[in-house]
C-alpha cells in the first residue's frame, strides 16, 4: 500500500505508525517493536515521514 504520510509515535520499546493515504484518510496504525521498524520500512515506497518529538527532545 502507498501512504502519503507516515507519523510515528516513539517510546521506549514499541513504535506506533500511523499512515494516510492521498486524501488524507488513515489506511495505518500498527505498533511495531524497535527491532521490526527497519523490516517495516523497507518494504514503503518513499513517503513523508514524521517523527514526535517530546520537550526533552533536544537533550
């Protein structure tokens, strides 16, 4: 599936993604353990991808 955008929301141990397709509908949400991400992603075509950032993010 091509997704538009893909948000992912960060922790320690497990990842969530969210995904929208062109009309900015969901078509994503799925939790994946830090190991899985790579595997993930290999198999997107290129996509905007946004990554949370918390308030002690720059630390």
């Amino acid at each position: 599936m091509k997704f538009m955008r893909i948000a992912i929301d960060t922790s320690k141990h497990v990842f969530t993604f969210h995904g929208i397709d062109e009309q900015d509908r969901p078509t994503l949400r799925r939790e994946l353990k830090r190991s899985q991400v790579e595997a993930f992603f290999s198999k997107q075509e290129a996509t905007e991808v946004i990554l949370e950032a918390c308030g002690g993010s720059h630390h």
